[in-house]
C-alpha cells in the first residue's frame, strides 16, 4: 500500500553520499543510456535501450515550441502490422533550480519518414480490450552525476499523464483525470491519483541514486466505452480505445534535499504536444 506522501520513493544507499556540494546540486541535464519498458496486462509491448544526451539517441531536448526545432525521437519497437513505436523526452529546469521535469511521449505514428511520426498509424498503441498499462524506466543518469529522487507532486495541478485517442487526436476523459486544466480543454490524471494508495489504478513507485528507476503503474486502458474531450464536450471516440500517444511526467530532486515539489511553477505541469503542428 502507498503512502499518500509528496512521492513514493525507496532510496537506496547511494544516498550516503560524501559531500554537502554534491548533496545540494541542480540536478543536470539527462544524460548516458536508460532502459524503457512498456506493458499491457502484464505483456512487454515495447522494451529498448535509449541513450540520452550529447551524441545520443535523443539529444534535442527543447520542446518545438521552446526553440523552434522538433525535439528527437528514437524508434523504441514496433506494432503487429510493422508501424514504428517511438519515444520523445523533453527536459524543463535551469541552474537555478532545485528540480528538473522530464516529459516522456510514447506515440504510434505512421511512420519514422518526415511528418509522419506527427500522424497516427493504423494500429493503435494499446490494445482496446487489453489490461492497464505499465512504463519503466531503469538506469537513468544526469550530466552531473548527481543523486536524484524520482517524484510525482501529490497534487491536482502536477499532471501526470495523458492518452490521446489515434483517429481525431482528442483526450481520452480517464478515471481521475482533472478535466479542462488549460484553454484546450485537455483531460489529464494529476499526480494525487498516483499517489492516493489505490494501486489498482495508477500508481508511482521508484529508487533514488545516481542511476534513479521509477515506473508509473496501473494506467487505465481506455478500453471500449471510454469517451474522449473535443476541445467543446465529451464524445465517444471513432475508434473507441485506441491510441496514438501516451504522455508522462516525473520530476526529480536530488538526494539528500527535502522532496518537496512545492517550489513547482504552474507552468512546469505537464506540458501538451499537438499531434499536428
């Protein structure tokens, strides 16, 4: 059982670190290899190695609309027809700041060619009438090697995750999603949800250390009958349960600083990409 606490976290040994300069650092940009698992119902329906940062996998880290340029995205398996499943990070926090968030976007495009990995493919990411879904990260580092705690904010305004439906781009209305959070109308499921001690449907749970792991559990499938927002009102979707992009969130501070999110801007939510530019 879950503690309703600011984060579920095991910190491990690495924790006693040796040296108060070390213990108080930003925690720096990602960086190195990490290895990325996605589950349906207990099966692996992606499971890859990415590494990060300079002369990586994935090295733009900048959000398109941050500096203009389409972030990396690295092909991390395939779906049963042979469409492309991809990964795309995108990094918040600077110099100044006790925290980093890191975005994760797992979509199901048409292809890896050009403006295809912004278009959905036939198949859908999840299978509709599948169990809840699992993501993994495992090995982790930043640039400065610091000690890092993986976190949610057990809040309604830290937003945690997203689904998007594959055939209109819309948000799929999950159980515990805080509807309408910004002028789009998006449904997405804050951090509280995660961190409510019902494991059953999503949960959040990870370890601390220079290479920190984490997984965000129990995603709900939106299966059949879940309708999804237009922007306007709730509507079944056209093809009900399907998805092109799952959207994530962890923030991290390093150890041994208190795990408070508190000093998190409004701003630092989770942030949204629109399937189409």
């Amino acid at each position: 059982m879950y503690s309703k606490l600011m984060y579920v976290v095991v910190v491990g040994c690495v924790a006693l670190i040796g040296t108060a300069s070390v213990a108080h650092a930003q925690v720096g940009q990602p960086e190195g290899s990490f290895q990325i698992t996605i589950k349906q119902g207990g099966g692996i329906i992606a499971q890859d190695t990415v590494s990060i940062g300079a002369g990586g996998d994935l090295v733009d880290l900048r959000p398109t609309w941050d500096d203009g340029d389409p972030e990396d995205f690295v092909q991390i398996g395939t779906l049963g027809g042979g469409e492309p499943i991809i990964l795309k990070v995108t990094s918040d926090g600077g110099a100044d700041e006790s925290y980093r968030v890191l975005h994760w976007y797992i979509d199901a495009p048409l292809s890896t060619t050009g403006d295809d990995i912004y278009l959905p493919g036939p198949t859908s990411l999840f299978d509709p009438a599948g169990g809840n879904i699992d993501v993994t990260i495992t090995g982790l580092e930043f640039d400065n090697l610091v000690p890092a705690i993986p976190q949610l904010q057990d809040s309604d305004t830290y937003l945690a995750s997203f689904l998007r439906d594959r055939v209109e781009g819309h948000f799929y209305e999950s159980t515990s999603a805080n509807p309408y959070v910004t002028s789009v109308l998006d449904i997405q499921v804050p951090g509280s949800a995660y961190l409510d001690g019902n494991g059953a449907l999503y949960s959040f749970a990870g370890t601390s250390g220079v290479h920190p792991s984490w997984t965000w559990g129990n995603i709900e499938n939106p299966g059949l009958t879940t309708t999804v927002h237009d922007g306007t009102g709730s509507k079944l979707p056209v093809a009900p349960g399907e998805v092109f992009e799952l959207g994530l969130s962890v923030a991290f501070t390093a150890v041994p600083e208190p795990a408070t999110l508190t000093m998190l801007a409004p701003g630092l939510i989770m942030l949204l990409r629109r399937r189409r530019r």
